[in-house]
C-alpha cells in the first residue's frame, strides 16, 4: 500500500469499480460489496455510496461515523460474492466474522501509512480489506436526511492509497493478468473486467 495524493484520490473510483465496505464499532466489525458508488468532488474529496439501511454495515457506520472502501481484484470475485450475499448480522448472532466467513483478510489504517491525515480512534480501526487495488478511507458528512430517505451515504476521504503495481502517479496501470484487473457489477452475479485504456486523440 502507498498513499496516494488525496487530489488524485478520485480517480480510485472514476472508473465505477464494484467495492466492499467496511466498518467496525464497538468490538464488531463487518464487510459488504457495493455496485453503487461515485467520487463526488476532488479537493477536499468526496464519495457517495448507498447502504440499504437493513445491513449490519449500516449500522456500525452510523454509530462509528466512519467507514474503509477497498477496490477489490477480479481474483477475489468469489470473495466479493460472498461479501454481498451473506448477512453479517446473522453471522454476527451466531458468533462467527463476515471477513473469516468471506476468506478476507483485513489491515488496519494505522498500518497502512496515516497518508498525512489525522485520525481518529475510531478511523485508525476502521478495517479495509488486504489483497485489493485500492483503498479509500472516509469520513461520514453529516447528511442524515439523504441517508434516510436515500439510502445515501456522502463522505469526506481522509486518505486513501493504492497498490503502486496498478496504480501511481495519479493514474492506473492495471496488469494484462485479467485477474488483477478491477471488476464491475451488471446485475444476478454477472461482472465486467475492466479492459485496456484508449487514449483520446
């Protein structure tokens, strides 16, 4: 992981890569996928992701004010699946971890660079998940009235960084491996591998 420029930031998700979500509050952590999520400004940067508000993840970022985005590898597809499919309040009301229970592993903020910001307490513990392209770590914007009647969540990125194999110097230079490459969610388990980069005349 190295941090990347928070000005560039954005363009860890311009491309409209499917993400997990992740949040933890008080001893409980937990992990979801996300098709539906958007950079919204440069500097400071902004996202927006919307979180059914029935999810174990909802809730652990309505009380911790914070929450991880990682860009997964299409390698981890299976992974993802499961981190979109299986419910972490179940899992957590049989006491078992929706990361173990998904075959994810996860790396602390605090040991991955601060990237400059300062965090706090809660921010430092804030899980993403290892193994991805990229990682974002966000700051909730206090919008309750979107996230209510939206299912909207706006955050601030506090920092972010990248894998510098498929991202540094504020671009993206994914591998030829179709493994590595980032993924993104038609619909019913269907994805699309993000393909090579044109450049416009």
């Amino acid at each position: 992981m190295q941090p990347v420029e928070l000005a560039k930031a954005y363009r860890l998700l311009n491309h409209g890569p499917t993400v997990l979500v992740t949040a933890a509050h008080a001893g409980q952590r937990n992990v979801m996928a996300a098709a539906w999520n958007m950079p919204l400004d440069f500097l400071p940067p902004k996202v927006a992701v919307v979180i059914d508000r029935n999810t174990f993840t909802r809730g652990l970022i309505d009380a911790s004010r914070c929450f991880g985005l990682s860009v997964p590898r299409a390698g981890m597809l299976a992974a993802v699946m499961k981190a979109g499919s299986l419910s972490g309040r179940e899992l957590a009301a049989q006491g078992l971890d929706k990361f173990d229970a998904c075959g994810l592993q996860a790396v602390q903020p605090a040991a991955a660079h601060d990237n400059g910001a300062t965090l706090s307490d809660l921010e430092r513990a804030t899980p993403l998940v290892e193994g991805c392209l990229a990682w974002l770590l966000c700051r909730l914007l206090p919008e309750p009235e979107v996230a209510a009647r939206h299912d909207l969540f706006l955050a601030e990125v506090i920092a972010a960084w990248a894998d510098p194999t498929a991202f540094s110097d504020g671009r993206w230079h994914l591998p030829a491996e179709e493994s590595q490459r980032s993924i993104h969610h038609v619909a019913g388990g269907a994805f699309f591998v993000t393909g090579a980069p044109i450049q416009a005349p």
